[in-house]
C-alpha cells in the first residue's frame, strides 16, 4: 500500500495526489489552446531537395511566383523572323533611366533573348550563356546550334533544384534565334530547368490571358509585321497600365539579311512602337464601331 511505503494516497489530498492533479489540469488547458495549422507548403518547403506528398517541389513554385511580380514578356515566331516584346516597370520616377535593356539582351550573333523576374540571377545566367556560346564557336568555328546552347543553360538551372544549399533561379526565359539546321526558333525556359519550343508564348504577369490570346489570334506562317501586331495586342492586354505608351514597353525583331545573310537584331525606336499603339488603338475603334452597328441593326 502507498502508506506503507511512506508515500501519501492520490485520495488523501495529499502533495503527490496535489502535483498529480496540477499536472492533469495543466496537460487539459494544453489541449483547449488552439495551434497553429500547419499548411502542407510550410512543411516541405524548406529545401529544394524535398518532394511534398503530392509530388510538388515548393521553392520551384516560389521562385515561379516571383516571376510574377515582373513585367510580362511576349514571343511571336513569324515565317522570316521572330519578334520578341517585353514590358518595362518603373519602380520609381526618382530612379535614373538605364543605359541599356533590362529585359531584352544579345547573347551572341545568333540567339537573343528576354527575361522575365530577377535581373541579378538573369544576369549570371545570361553570362554563364555567353561563354557556352563562344568556347563552342571557338571549338568548331561555327555558331552553336540554338537548342543545344539551351540545353547546357537549362541544365546547370536544373542542378539548382538538385543539391542542398542551394535556391532556383528566380527567372525565366524567352529565346529567340536561328541556326542552319532549323531555321528560325522560339524556346522557353522556367526555373525548374524545363524548356520547350514554342510558336508564340508569354512569361511573367498574366501569362494565361495572354497564352489565351495567343492561341486564338496567331496564325501559321504570319510575317513579321503581323507578328508585331499581335505582340502589342497581347502585350497591352497583360499590362498593369491603362494607358501603355513607348516608355514602358520594348520590341525587338529577328530577322535574317538578304544581302550579308548573316541575323541581325533591330530594337524599335519610341516612334515605331508608338506607331504599333496608335494603329492598335485604330483597330480596336474599328471593331468596337463595327459592333455597334451590328447591335443596332
């Protein structure tokens, strides 16, 4: 019996049945208190390495999420070009207009390319390109072929999902180039080091309503002028402003020389890409005429 061996009963009130009973209230106001839930993110995105239950890597979808938060980027490919087009955000008006293009950048004679999301980690890759791209032009002395250049790119993307310590790159790619095994070529890459090739697509900000655009309005074998047409519609439509105009939008046109027949990339100039928008809004005051003469009738 307790008492015998010198230890009070639970019944006598006494301090092992007191401590006892201090300790049950206690454990029962622990099991009132509401927890915090746990979300299935917050468990397993901790590293990159780690698969949650349902097959998904969250810092991949992290870094997807930060290429959101840029300006959108559209490609076009056309039957003698590609056209690539990008918005420019301002983050401030305090800020200092840049010398060169943050968003639209000349990897070597014949692969150009635009980004969408964090400018630092899109420059490393960026240069990471440039070399690929000139040890093997120094190699074989001739220009690299455009998927196999991606591939190297996307490769080194994809060990970053790979090995601890490491984060994606928070940006993804649209590349427009040309080599003599395919012709002209359009590619797009994402964090996760995927990439694929595309007749018309769009990066960053609203991209499903542009992807919805674009399957609607693109047509095979479009010239490059009808290339231009639509990326300024599509730019316009996944643009946060009401009004867009030449300061925060950016074109650039890939075409092949007839004379040197060497690719030669040409930036529109504010007075060709306020022509796009004045013969957009043209259109677009046509259509919207036209609709309500029907709707008359």
């Amino acid at each position: 019996w307790p008492e015998a061996r010198g230890r009070p009963s639970c019944s006598d009130g006494g301090a092992w049945g007191r401590r006892r009973r201090e300790r049950e209230a206690q454990e029962a106001q622990e099991a009132r208190r509401p927890r915090a839930r746990t979300t299935m993110g917050s468990r397993y995105d901790s590293r990159t390495t780690v698969f949650s239950p349902e097959g998904r890597l969250f810092q991949v979808e992290y870094a997807l999420l930060a290429i959101e938060q840029a300006g959108a980027c559209v490609g076009v490919l056309a039957k003698d070009g590609v056209v690539i087009a990008a918005e420019k955000k301002t983050t401030s008006k305090l800020l200092a207009p840049p010398k060169t293009s943050e968003k639209l950048y000349m990897i070597d004679d014949h692969v150009a390319c635009a980004v969408a999301g964090l400018t630092s980690d899109a420059n490393v890759l960026i240069s990471y390109l440039r070399r690929v791209a000139h040890n093997y032009k120094l190699q074989y002395q001739e220009p690299q072929p455009l998927e196999q250049l991606i591939q190297r790119v996307c490769d080194l993307k994809q060990g970053y999902t790979q090995f601890g310590g490491q984060r994606p790159f928070g940006v993804s790619f649209l590349y427009a180039g040309w080599d003599r095994h395919y012709g002209f070529q359009l590619y797009q890459s994402n964090p996760s080091g995927n990439y694929g090739g595309w007749k018309a697509t769009a990066i960053g900000p609203n991209n499903q309503a542009a992807s919805s655009l674009l399957k609607k309005e693109y047509k095979d074998e479009c010239s490059i002028e009808e290339a231009l047409k639509l990326s300024v519609k599509v730019l316009n439509k996944t643009m946060d402003s009401v009004t867009p105009t030449p300061d925060n939008m950016e074109f650039s046109v890939l075409r092949m020389n007839e004379e040197t027949k060497k690719l030669v990339q040409h930036k529109m100039s504010n007075e060709e890409v306020q022509a796009l928008l004045d013969e957009l809004k043209q259109e677009e005051e046509e259509e919207k005429a036209r609709e309500e003469a029907k709707a008359a009738k």
